[in-house]
DNA sequence: CTTGACAATAACAAATCAGTTATATAACAT
DNA sequence: ATGTTATATAACTGATTTGTTATTGTCAAG
C-alpha cells in the first residue's frame, strides 16, 4: 500500500535533520543498495536502519524495490522535488531583500536608537 | 560578532521540519517583523514564538536586529546556503540516476524474479 | 521441510520537542 | 518611581523520536 500521498515538508525536512538518513542519503548517490549494505558503515543495528529507511520512504526521499528477501533503496525525486520547491521561495526572498538592504541601511543613520544596547557578546 | 558559528544541518533541517517555523519564515520573506508581528496570525503564546525563533536563529536560518524593546527578525542567507548546498548533491544524484534508470529498466527483464511480490496496493 | 539470510515489527527506555503558565528583564512613557 | 509594552526565561507536561533487544515473516538453498 504504497498510497503515494503527497509528502508533508514537515515529513521531508524532519527525515533530512538526521545526520544517519543523510549520511543513508549520500551513499544512495552511489547508486541503489539493499538495507543491509546501507547498515553496515553505521554502528547500530539493523532495526534501527530499517526505521530510519521507513522514515526516509516516507518522506518520499527514497524508493525500495523488492527482490527475493532483499530491499534495493534508491533515491527519489518526490520528496527533494517538493523540498527544493518551498526553498525557492526562501532563496528569492533572501535575493531581493539583500537587494533592499542598501536602502535598510541608508535610512537607518536618520533614526538612531535612543538607547544603543549593551554588547553582551564576544 | 555573532560567534556565527557553522551552523549544523541537523539544526536547519530539524528548524525547517515544524510548519509554525516555516509559516514564520514565509512571513519573512514580505520583510522584516518584530515578534509580536509574527506572534500575531498564530493561535499560540508569545513564549513560544519566541522559542520558535530562537531555534530559527539558532540554525542561521533568521537574524535579530534590537531596537528598543524590539526585535527585528529577518531571514539570514547563512542556513539556507548551507542547506541548498547540501541538498545539491543529491539532486545531481538524482538527475544522473534519472539518466542511468533507463539501462536499469533495459537490463531488468533479462533477469525476471522467480516470484513477483503479491500486489498489495490499491 | 528445515535452515539461514534479509528485513520488518513490537515493546520498551531515554532523550528531545512543542506547547503551556508564571515570572523576569529591559526600555519606554507618564 | 510606576506602569506598560516587548520579549526572554524557567518549570512543567505530554507527545514524539531514536535507539535497544526480542521476535516474526519471507524467501532461497539444500
């Protein structure tokens, strides 16, 4: 039941925060692998992979194939897609406030704070 | 300065996975806004709006400017370079594995599976 | 049909998260 | 000084996550 719903950005961002399904990720850059070899560079047991697998599927970053008792996973184009879709958004906005910010900064001198707040840092 | 840090992508990506945070950054992307003024449309406490930005900062993904009691959010270029930098990888993984499935679809056949899997879906 | 390899699932514990209310701090206005 | 506004922090709670071990299901080989 592969239902095939569109994948939430809340799922595909969460699976991308963890180091072990990016670093999954990148080796599937390779080419496809079954679990085992996906588990077999990580420290933790096959379980744990498999979840991980589960939670990457599910997020529509990966695909499996089934052949015999074994699971090819490679990359899919459904999750990244939807992902690089909302980033886009931030990336032109980024592109055209940078652009304002001369202007930001060019009107900022004519009103100076009252009060300059204490640098705390450093 | 602000230590600014390399900003870890687990941190962008786990900050990129809850919907409030996202709404919070397309609300950026129309310019700056105080905390309250991204508070607003939310049914939810300030404290947490506030943690939700401290996460967003925490993960280069916005920047506070005071002024006054104010805090001026804007959307910092920091996290999401290092986001769509990584996520470049895979989509030049993608595209090449695009390329090779039609070798992988050519050489399938030659090898069927003794057993299809049962059709579960639909 | 039994065995062994591959993978998924269940049940559980520790850690983290996202929200709450209550309180604190800091600047501004009176 | 006092109150008000804007924001941050603390303490707590319930839900979720990430790992574990133990078990189960499936297939292929003999």
């Amino acid at each position: 039941m592969k239902r095939l719903r569109p994948p939430s950005l809340d799922h595909a961002f969460a699976a991308l925060a963890d180091p072990t399904r990016r670093a999954i990720l990148s080796r599937l850059t390779r080419g496809e692998a079954t679990v085992m070899q996906l588990a077999q560079p990580f420290s933790m047991t096959q379980p744990a992979i498999s979840r991980h697998l589960k939670v990457l599927e599910h997020a529509g970053l990966i695909v499996r194939r089934a052949e015999g008792t074994k699971r090819h996973c490679r990359l899919a184009q459904h999750g990244i897609a939807a992902v690089d879709q909302w980033l886009s958004t931030l990336r032109a906005a980024l592109e055209t406030n940078y652009n304002r910010l001369d202007q930001v900064l060019a009107a900022m001198p004519a009103e100076p704070p009252k009060h300059i707040e204490r640098n705390k840092q450093r």
